[in-house]
C-alpha cells in the first residue's frame, strides 16, 4: 500500500444522517455518504463581503458582491443572520453554507 494513500474516515450513523438532513436527502447509504464529505472537506466555503451603515434606528445591510441584495436589522448582533439569509435567498444555498465578513463605518472587520 503507497503510505501517502489515505484510508477513508468511516462516517458514523450520526454523521451520515447529518449529511443527509443537510441535503434534504431521505435516504442517504453510507459510500455517497462518504463522497459529499469528502467533497466538503476539498472544496473550500465562499466569503462574501457585507457592509453595514447605521440608518436611523437600524442596520443598513449591503453585499456588494450581489448588486441590489440588501436587508436590514435593529440590532448589530442581528446582522450577521441577516445577510446570511439575503445570500442564501440570492443564490439558493443553505445559510450555513458560506463565511460572511461583516465591514461597517467605525466597525472591525468581523468574520
């Protein structure tokens, strides 16, 4: 056997349900199973910029990279599940799917 081959990781039923839950697969076997996480583990998640400016009372939300995809929230801890939502709606994936960073006038950059 060539030492720099891997053996595959065996999911547990716990992992391979979870999978499954995550692509709204109702019946998943354990060798596809094996392939969407290894595909996961390979591919590397997107980052998508988010800008936010105080409006008022509220939290403007832009994302640049999605011309005309803005949201808004009361509060600044409301800002990240915001854009999260107005991504996934705009480019129909799961909102866990994806890294946000989080710009703002006088804010730190937030990951």
């Amino acid at each position: 056997m060539n030492p720099m081959t891997k053996t595959p990781k065996t999911l547990t039923d716990a992992e391979i349900a979870a999978i499954a839950a995550d692509f709204g697969i109702v019946d998943i076997d354990a060798d596809t199973a094996s392939k969407i996480e290894k595909t996961r583990r390979l591919t590397p998640r997107s980052v998508y910029q988010v800008h936010i400016t105080r409006s008022g009372e509220w939290w403007a939300i832009e994302v640049p990279e999605f011309p005309g995809t803005r949201s808004q929230a009361k509060r600044l801890d409301q800002v990240e599940a915001m854009a999260r939502e107005a991504i996934a709606l705009m480019i129909g994936v799961d909102e866990t799917s994806f890294d946000v960073e989080i710009h703002g006038a006088g804010e730190n950059p937030r990951r």
